[in-house]
C-alpha cells in the first residue's frame, strides 16, 4: 500500500521568496492522486469487513503489491 502522508508532505504548499504560497511542481496533481489513492484504501477497507478472512488477507495481499 502507499503511504501517502511522505508525497502529502513532500508536495504541500510552501512560503515563496516573494510572500506568496505555492505548491512545488505538479504538488497539486499529486496531492488529487493522494486523494484519491486515500479514498480507495478507504472503499477497499469498508469492504473488507464483509468477506470472510480469507478473502481479507487475499485482498491485503493484493494491496501491498500495488
């Protein structure tokens, strides 16, 4: 599974020389994907509560792959 908080850190807004906030490049887009990628972890855990356990560690299995 990807821990997404080191890629939430990595690309958040910073302080820019000139007074303004700004993500670093492409911080935005990888901030939706870490949305996303957070979400789906989410849809797969609810999920998992309603199969048998075998089918729970199939399913962890597969996560960790990805």
């Amino acid at each position: 599974m990807i821990d997404t908080s080191e890629y939430r850190a990595k690309y958040c807004r910073r302080h820019l020389p000139n007074g303004g906030v700004a993500h670093p490049a492409g911080g935005h887009d990888v901030l939706r994907l870490c949305n996303a990628i957070d979400r789906l972890t989410s849809i797969v855990r609810d999920l998992q509560c309603q199969v048998s356990t075998e089918t729970q560690n199939e399913v962890e299995r597969k996560l960790w792959e990805v």
